[in-house]
C-alpha cells in the first residue's frame, strides 16, 4: 500500500510540475502522500475546486493536494488546468 501511496504522489507532483501557469508560483517536494504548492489566488483556485466537487486544502497562499487514485488525480489535474485559467 505505501509503494501504491507514494507512486501516486509521484505521479501527481510530476503532472503538476508539467503544467505551465503563471500562477503556479512553486511546488514542494514532499516526503508525504499530498503535493503543497505555493499558487497566486489560491483561495480562489480552492472554492472553485470546490464547486468542481475537488476537495483540497487551501492553506493561505498554499495548496495541499492528496493524491488519490489514478482516475482521481486524472480528474483532479483536469479540473485544476480548467480552474488556473479562470482565476
């Protein structure tokens, strides 16, 4: 289960390193199961996740994503590219 928990995180923070917005100021590498990354209108970018139904933790100007499964971290990164060009 943790080879599982850490792949997906992986797979999450090396998809969102790929996307490429002027909003994203910096993404953490972590030794845990989420990504924390700095983003400009980050509350903002939270309650539209939100409203999307993409329950993620807004920490000030920070983000806290868990990853999830392949299908959920799939959904989460097309909702969150939708979200950054809206905000």
């Amino acid at each position: 289960a943790i080879k599982m928990v850490v792949a997906s995180k992986i797979e999450l923070y090396t998809a969102l390193k790929e996307i490429k917005s002027d909003k994203i100021e910096k993404i953490y590498e972590t030794h845990t199961n989420f990504v924390f990354m700095k983003v400009k209108n980050a509350k903002q970018v939270f309650d539209k996740m939100k409203e999307n139904s993409i329950i993620i933790r807004n920490m000030g100007d920070y983000l806290r994503i868990t990853a999830g499964s392949k299908e959920e971290n799939e959904k989460m990164l097309e909702t969150f590219k939708k979200v950054l060009e809206e905000v």
